[in-house]
C-alpha cells in the first residue's frame, strides 16, 4: 500500500474539502480525517481504487481546484470516480459524519414478528383484498 | 492424466438453489450424489454488511458483476455486445449466497404466453402443476409472508410471519392505495423467527452482499449440511471443464474438472445433472465436443446457448419530505405489486413486470446518482458537489423508497451465449460471450412501467423522483439458454430437463426455462427443480444410465 506524503495529503485534503465543505452542523471532509487515517483505512479496504486515486491527486495540484476537478472528470473518468469514492466512502464511516446526517450504519433495529401490523389496522390491505384477484388464469387451457 | 474418483449415481455440476434442490431431494431418496462447485464456502462472518466499510466493499470484493471482482474462482465473460452487465456468485450456495431473497413465484399466465398472448411458446407444464412443489420449497426456505394476496391464485401459507415493511413500504403502500392499485407486504426467503436452523432477519437491509446474520436463505446454510447428514458429498473449488460424453455407448459418464490446486481429474456418475446457470450451464455443454456432438453436447437442435433472457430492469427513487429510515431493510421487498402485470395491448406492447418496493439504502447508494455521473449532461462538478452535495444527502438519504421493476423479455434466439475466441478463466478454460440486445417490447415496456412507478410515487407524497428506465448492471436473473419443450427440433430439453439427445443427462437450472415471465425466478427455478427431481426419483430406475 502507498505512504503518502504530508504534501500529497495536504493536496488531497483541499480537493476533498472542496467536494465535501463544511455546511449546517456537518464536518468537512479533512476534519474527519479523510485524507489522513480514513486515506489509509479507504485503501486497505479498497487497493483496487489506489492507482486512479494517484492519478487524480497528481494531476490536481489544488491551484484551480475547481478547474482541475472539471478538467478530471471529463478526461480522466476512472480517476474522477476513484478521487469521490474514497472521499464519500472515507467520509461517510466516521462517527462524527454519520451523527451529522443521521445515520447509525445498518443496524438491526428490534421489532416483534406477531404485531398486527397499521395497514391491516387502517383497512389498506383489506381494500386490496376487496379488489379481487388480478391474475389471468388459465386452468380453461389445460 | 486426469484421476478418476469413484462412480457416483448422481454428479451435479453448481451448487446454487438449483443444485441444493436437487441434492436434497436425491440424497434423501438414498442415492449417492456428488456436486462439483467452482467457488468455496463463504463464512457469515465474512460478509460485509454489519462493518462499516459494507458499502465501499460492495464496490469490489462483493460486487455482483465477477467482471468487476475479477476473483480467481469466477470465470470472465465478454459482455462487450451485450445490453447488460450478467451478474453472480462463484461459491457453495451459488448466486444465492448474494442474493436479495425475493420470493416471487410466476404467475399462471406465464406458462402459456403462446396460447394467451400469442408470443413465444407455452411451457410444456403449467402453474397448478407447480404448485405443489412450490409450496415445498416455501417451506426449505423458510419463507416469511402474509397470506392471501389476490395476485395469485388461493395457496397455503407461509411457515413464518411478515417482517415489517417499515415506513418506506408504508410509503410506497400509501401511493397505491391512493390510486387503488394492487399491493401487497413482501414475500421473502427469511425467516421473521429463528426457524430451520435459520436466524430471524435483523432487517440490516444488505442482503445482496451476504447476510452477517444468516437469516437469508441460501443453500450452503442449510440444505447441504442437511443432505451432507444422508452422505452428500460436496467438492468445493472444483471447475468443470466438460462432460464426458461416451460415442459408443451414446450416454454422458461423468465430467472432467480442476481441483483447487490446479490437478485435472475425473468424477464419474451414472447420471449428471447441469445447474450452472444459464451462462455456465451452455458454455460447459459448449465445451464439451464429442464426434456425435461437434458443436457442443446435446445440441442437436443448435439451441445450446440460444434465447438467453436477463429481465429488463428499471428503477423508479421517490425522495420524501419525512425521515423513512429508508436503510433499514429487509432488501428483501418491502411490498411489491403486480398492477400491470399482465398484457394489455392497448399499451404497446405485450406482457409485464412486477415491482419491488425496497428502501433507498446506505449513504453511498445517494451519491450513485452523481459521481461520475455528472458529466453525462455536460454539468460541472459543482452541480454535484460542495454545498450542494451536502444538500442531496441531507433530501435524499434516510429519505428514499424505491420500486425495482423487473419486466419480462422474450426469447429471441439472437440472444445467446458463445464461447469467446480468447477469453479464459484461471484454469486455462474457454470463457464464454454473450450477445443481448434489448428489444423493443423491452424499451416500451419499461418506459411504460417507469411512468407509473413515478405516478406512484407522487401519490405517496414525494417530494422529487428519479427515473433510472434501464440500467446496465441489472443481469440478475438469467434464462432461457438450454429450453424446455416437447419438440427435440425446437428444444434442448424435454419436460423434465432431461437432454432430448442424451437420456442421462439434465438440466435444473433457469436454462431450462423457455420463457421467463416479469418476475424474480428463484421460486419458480427451486419448485421446478423439486418437480424435477422428484420425477427423477420416481423414474430413477427407467432412466437409462452410463
Ligand atoms: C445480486 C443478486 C440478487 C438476486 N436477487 C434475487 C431475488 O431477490 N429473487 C430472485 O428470485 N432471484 C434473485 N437473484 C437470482 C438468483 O440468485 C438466481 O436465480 C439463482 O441463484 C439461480 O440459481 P442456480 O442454481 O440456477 O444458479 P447459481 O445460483 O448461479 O449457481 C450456479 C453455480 O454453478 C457454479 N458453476 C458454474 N460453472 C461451473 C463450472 N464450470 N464448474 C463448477 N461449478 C460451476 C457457480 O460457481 C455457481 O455457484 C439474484 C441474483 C443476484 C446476483
Ligand atoms: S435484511 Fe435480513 S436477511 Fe437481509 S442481510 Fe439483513 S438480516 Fe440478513
């Protein structure tokens, strides 16, 4: 796996920052470690991503970030698409992203398997039911 | 030279729900049965759905495309003329190990599209002699639903009760019943209770990268421990290479294959049965040449490897103003409607689909619609990102339901599976290519059903939508390469998914099947293959053996 330089995390750190601000009560993207240890954690998890990912912070150097990022996705797609992913996938793990938007990972939320569940309370499924059958038959074939 | 193991009666070549079907019924009628699995055994604790990295992991490692995991035990398959992206699993337990666990059982108009709707051709059987076997294997798979839906005709229920459908099902029930559309709660292979040997699904809703659970069903949880119990003998990391076809005799004997550690060997078997599917079943017949049979085994019609069907697919996103919690699962359907299933001419075209409603997914499955993406309308990045990023998480994640329209192709024979010139997978054998185009029933039939999902989704209340009409990689279900009929001219199996050419040798898996209605085939693929076997069993000693 690549070591990165303090230099290249720095680059990579204003790219990933401008993809990903801080807005409302959310981080931005260097403030969760994106480009320090979730950098590595991406990368470990996902070595396929890291040849493009390179690709992408050598070619923005972060003077025109906005011109370089246009620049690399319309001519570099592969390295565009690595560049975000590391950046949402490195971002969207941490603790502190996923508190600001809301989300608790996919947990197993409790429930009871015998609740009469509201549409059958509300009378919704009772409508369906009402309808009548929808399918074609075909026993007349046989 | 290649080793010869011991004869078996029965050598099964896949160990998706199509061979776990067969091995359970044929190890338990007392016959001995061998199946060779290219993949290995997955371990629950390896899935990637209850760790945090389950979504960048679902990029690669546990994509469903095995172009895209270009892992060892996969083979590669040329996709570069095809439509869509074929996806699957290479392990014990097969596709099923990913898969989302719809159970959706056919309805009876499929069987006979010809007679009904003047298309394609009947099936050599009907739903009501389905049936039975059906709700076998509802049973096997510890399926949990509610009873009574309209759709289908009257049947028994199911072994375990509804898992809740959560607030983004409640939505997309609501958009429904406004408009008094057909719904109904999913019908799913996972049990709400623990059951079988089976957990109860957790709804972590990340079904189709493995369940950490092992509450979905899947064949290598439980069906092949049980038939290992009546001396099932499964060989794992074993590819087949071809099947070994005896001219003097006229009767296949068994097939050669390579061991995980590279060595040629031999399994024999009175009687071999192809559950692959339908990409791996036509290449290894496609590789398999004999004098009798130059242009593949049991290809006398030339329809090995022809009619391939993968199922049109759309997605229809609503985003709501509420928090839906839509990352909870099951992924698994939440409900799902069979409105406009059948034909109506008066819409421009013939058959239907079936509609799953799912919840929207993790915070990555939001960004899918930017990325790169972005520049396929001439945007800047900016559109997409910054602030604006921001403000798509914050309306879309947690926010999204969804309908995944599964519509109905029918057989053409210029879809197909070859074999490809020069591809080859880690073993040095042939790969195959496939050729699919989407017809244009195909294209009306989505574009229809997309702009009722979306009528849906305004009655439920969202606030925006987004409209996918055809996506590349949507191959789940594949179909239709080696069909059933009655006429050896115009079919490559007879009735039983018996070989019209050779009598020892069959075919259980959705190659079999000569149309492949709108719906997700599982259910139809393990109740055809009980029917199957079944038969086998009953027949066992008329069936002419090696
Ligand atoms: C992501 C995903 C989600 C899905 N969700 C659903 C769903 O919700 N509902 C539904 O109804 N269906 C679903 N499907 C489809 C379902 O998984 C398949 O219909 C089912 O698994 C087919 O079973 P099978 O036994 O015919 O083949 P498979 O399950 O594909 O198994 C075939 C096996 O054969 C092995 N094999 C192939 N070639 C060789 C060889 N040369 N030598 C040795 N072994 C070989 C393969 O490794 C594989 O394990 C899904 C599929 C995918 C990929
Ligand atoms: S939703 Fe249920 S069945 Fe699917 S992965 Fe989660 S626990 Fe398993």
């Amino acid at each position: 796996m690549a070591n990165f330089s303090d230099a290249e995390r720095e680059i990579y750190g204003k790219l990933a920052d401008y993809l990903i601000p801080s807005w409302k009560d959310r981080p931005a993207a260097t403030s969760v470690g994106v480009h320090r240890h979730m950098l590595d954690e991406v990368l470990r998890i996902r070595p396929d991503l890291e040849a493009a990912f390179q690709r992408a912070i050598a070619r923005c150097p972060g003077q025109d970030i906005s011109k370089e990022l246009n620049a690399l996705a319309r001519e570099d797609n592969a390295a565009w698409t690595a560049l975000t992913t590391v950046t949402t996938g490195g971002y969207m793990m941490t603790d502190e992203a996923r508190a600001a938007v809301g989300y608790p990972g996919q947990v197993a939320p409790p429930y009871d398997p015998n609740e009469t569940p509201e549409y059958v309370t509300n009378g919704m499924l009772d409508r369906v039911k009402a309808r009548g059958p929808i399918f074609r038959d075909t026993r007349h074939l046989s | 030279m290649a080793r010869a193991d011991q004869e078996a009666d029965v050598l099964i070549i896949g160990s998706g729900p199509s061979g776990a079907v067969t091995a359970k019924l044929l190890t338990e009628a007392g016959m001995s049965v061998v199946t060779l699995e290219q993949g290995t055994w997955f371990d629950p604790g390896d899935y990637p759905g209850d760790k945090k990295e389950f979504e960048l992991a679902a990029g690669k490692q546990w994509h469903p495309a095995p172009n895209v995991r270009d892992r060892e035990r996969d083979y590669p398959i040329n996709t570069s003329e095809s439509d869509v992206e074929p996806l699957m699993q290479s392990a014990v337990g097969g596709s099923a190990t990913i898969w989302a666990g719809h159970w959706v059982p056919f309805l009876p108009s499929d069987f006979k599209v010809r007679s009904l709707d003047g298309v394609a051709v009947d099936w050599p059987f009907d739903y009501y002699e389905v049936l039975p076997h059906l709700e076998a294997v509802e049973k096997l798979v510890s399926s949990s639903g509610t009873r009574g839906n309209p759709g289908y005709p009257e049947q028994a229920g199911y072994p375990t009760p509804q898992i809740p459908i959560g607030k983004a099902g409640m939505k997309l029930a609501e958009g429904m019943d406004k408009l008094g559309w057909h719904w109904w709660p999913g019908l799913n292979a996972m049990p709400s209770i623990p059951w079988q040997g089976q957990n109860p699904c957790a709804r972590r809703g990340t079904c189709m990268f493995g369940c950490p659970e092992a509450a979905k069903w899947s064949p290598d949880l439980v069906l092949f421990k049980e038939a290992k119990k009546y001396g099932h003998r499964m060989i794992a990391g074993a590819r087949v290479s071809e099947i070994i076809y005896d001219d003097n005799l006229s009767r296949v004997t068994g097939a050669v294959y390579i061991d995980q550690n590279g060595r040629e060997r031999k399994q024999m078997a009175k009687i071999v049965i192809l559950c692959a599917n339908a990409i791996g079943t036509p290449r290894i017949l496609l590789n398999s040449k004999s004098k009798r049979f130059p242009d593949g085994l049991a290809n006398s019609s030339g329809l090995v490897g022809r009619n391939l069907m993968m199922h049109p697919f759309g997605l229809v996103m609503g985003h709501f103003e509420e928090n839906l919690e839509s990352w909870y699962g099951p992924s698994g359907q939440l409900i799902n409607t069979l409105q406009f299933y059948e034909t109506d001419e008066s819409r421009g075209f013939v058959r239907g689909a079936k509609w799953g409603g799912m919840s929207g997914g993790g915070p990555l499955s939001s960004k899918g619609f930017v990325g790169s993406e972005v520049f396929s309308d001439n945007g800047r990045i900016e559109d997409h990102w910054g602030e604006n990023w921001h403000k798509m998480i914050e309306s879309k994640f947690g926010r999204t339901a969804l309908w995944a329209i599964v519509g109905e192709d029918l057989p053409e024979e210029s879809n197909r599976v070859e074999i490809d010139a020069d591809l080859v997978d880690s073993d040095g054998i042939p790969a195959p290519k496939i050729i699919y185009k989407t017809s244009e029933n195909s294209r009306r039939l989505l574009d229809f059903h997309a702009e009722r999902a979306k009528e849906s989704m305004e009655a439920a209340g969202a606030k925006s939508t987004s409209v996918a009409p055809q996506m590349r990689e949507s191959g789940w279900h594949l179909l239709g390469t080696t069909r059933m009929g009655n006429d050896p001219k115009e079919s490559v199996l007879n009735q039983y998914g018996q070989s019209h050419d050779i009598p020892n040798l069959f075919i259980f898996d959705l190659s079999a099947f000569p149309t492949g209605a709108g719906a997700n085939p599982t259910a139809t693929l393990m109740a055809v293959a009980h029917r199957q076997a079944t038969h086998l069993v009953n027949e066992a000693r008329n069936v002419e053996v090696a």
